[in-house]
C-alpha cells in the first residue's frame, strides 16, 4: 500500500489511475479508458491532495502525452511512464 506521507503526488495519483484501469478499464486504440466520469475532486480525495495538485499534475500529463481526457473519462496513453511513476522512478 502507498503512504499518504512518503509518497509524491504524482507517485500516487498515478498508483491510482492504474488501480482503476486494471479493473474497469477498456483497452482501446488510444489507450487504457477509464469508463466513468472522475473529477479531479475525486482523484484528489482518493489520493490525498488537493484538488490544486490534482489538476496541475493531471494537466502536465495531458500536455505531455501520459494521460487524456475524452469528455471527462481519462484514457490512459502511457501505461509505461505511469507505472514508473508510480513506482517512484525519475520520468
């Protein structure tokens, strides 16, 4: 289990987006699509951080090509780099 206080935001949030995708997630040609609506709230409860954090993590990940958002459903395009993110290593 990941620790609230030695983990990084990142490290965690991307922990989370894997956990969600292993088990609900669709493969499909641009990725990895998480089937539900999550708000950055949400993944910021699940996470333990703010919302700011949430959204400043997730959209330097959209811009850099690791995650998309399609209408509100997040498709993972870079299983690769968020499992090493979650995993602690350097991106």
């Amino acid at each position: 289990m990941k620790s609230l206080a030695v983990d990084s935001v990142e490290a965690r949030l991307a922990a989370a987006l894997l956990r969600l995708a292993e088990r609900e997630g669709a493969r499909g040609p641009r990725g990895l699509t998480l089937p539900f609506h999550l708000t950055r709230q949400s993944l910021a409860d699940m996470t333990g951080t703010t919302v700011e954090s949430a959204i400043r993590v997730v959209s330097r990940w959209q811009k850099e090509g690791v995650v998309r958002d399609d209408g509100g459903r997040l498709i993972l395009s870079d299983l690769d780099e968020l499992r090493a993110l979650a995993e602690g290593e350097p991106e």
